[in-house]
C-alpha cells in the first residue's frame, strides 16, 4: 500500500498528532518514509497480502518496520539510543492512530519492540543480512492464543494464526 494511502484514510486530528511527531525531528522524516516503502517492498515480494494478517508474515513487517527506521534515522542521527526512541514513537503512533483488538496491539507493539533490539545487532548490516536475520527469526516465532502468553516469548518474535492452515 502507498503511503498517500494510508495518509488518506486519517482524520483530520490523526493528521494532526502525526505532523506533531513529524515536526519534532523534521530530518527523521526522509529515513522514516523510506523505511516504511522499503518494508513494504519487501513484506509484499516474500509474502504478498499475507504480511496485512496477524501470522508470522506480519511479525516478520513490524520488526523490519522497526529495524529499517532505526537504521535509516541512525545514519542521519549517529545516535543508535536516538534512533530508537524515535522508532518507538513513529511505531507507537501507528498503532494508536490504526487501532487493533488488543491481543492484536499488543502482538505488533511486542514485535516492534524485537525489531528495535535486533537493531542493536543489524546497526550496519545490509538489507539483505537484516531480512536473512529476520527470516530465521520469524521461522521461529511462536503462536500465542491469549494476550498473557506474550510475556513468555519475551525475546521471540509471535503471531496469532498461522496463514498456511
């Protein structure tokens, strides 16, 4: 999905909140932009309509989400500690701003927190290492069915269904 889209679809106070972010680190907007199409690319070539579902595709998206602004913020900021904080923000905000059932957020927020620490380990890797990297991870992520089982995977990636049954 393009990111004029997505930037269709929000209200007028959600527009608001989101400039209000934007505004607050203006040279983060370019690397995060980019991060986000990237991720897209990716999750759309591997994965196809699956990553918009709540299986292991979709937990691939939101750490790559989270590693690639990371990345992409870090090479303007030289701040890794920075470069964090402002992933968590940006991914905070979507999840706010496009709401979910609970068990839901809490899987995307879960997983985009990994993708912020895998960062630590992915600071200068390449794309293609970072999606290798992320591909075993999501190889062994772990279905929950309940939103208290996600404090016991605690450092893997989890999901809700899995798309191929």
């Amino acid at each position: 999905m393009k990111i004029r889209n997505i930037i269709r679809r929000f209200s007028f106070r959600q527009l608001f909140r989101l400039s209000g972010l934007l505004l607050q680190n203006p040279l983060y907007i370019i690397p995060t932009l980019r991060a986000t199409s990237i991720t897209m690319t990716i999750c759309d070539s591997l994965y196809g309509n699956t990553h918009h579902n709540n299986g292991k595709a979709n937990a691939f998206r939101h750490a790559l989400w989270n590693v690639l602004i990371c990345q992409k913020t870090n090479i303007q900021s030289k701040n890794e500690k920075k470069s964090i904080i402002w992933a968590q923000k940006i991914t905070d905000l979507h999840e706010k701003l496009a709401p979910n059932k609970a068990i839901a957020e809490a899987m995307d927020l879960h997983n985009n927190r990994l993708g912020r620490m895998y960062f630590k380990t992915l600071k200068t890797a390449s794309e293609e290492e970072t999606v290798a990297f992320l591909k075993e991870k999501t190889i062994n992520a772990n279905l929950i069915k309940d939103i208290r089982e996600i404090k016991e995977f605690r450092d893997d990636l989890i999901y809700l269904f899995d798309e191929n049954n």
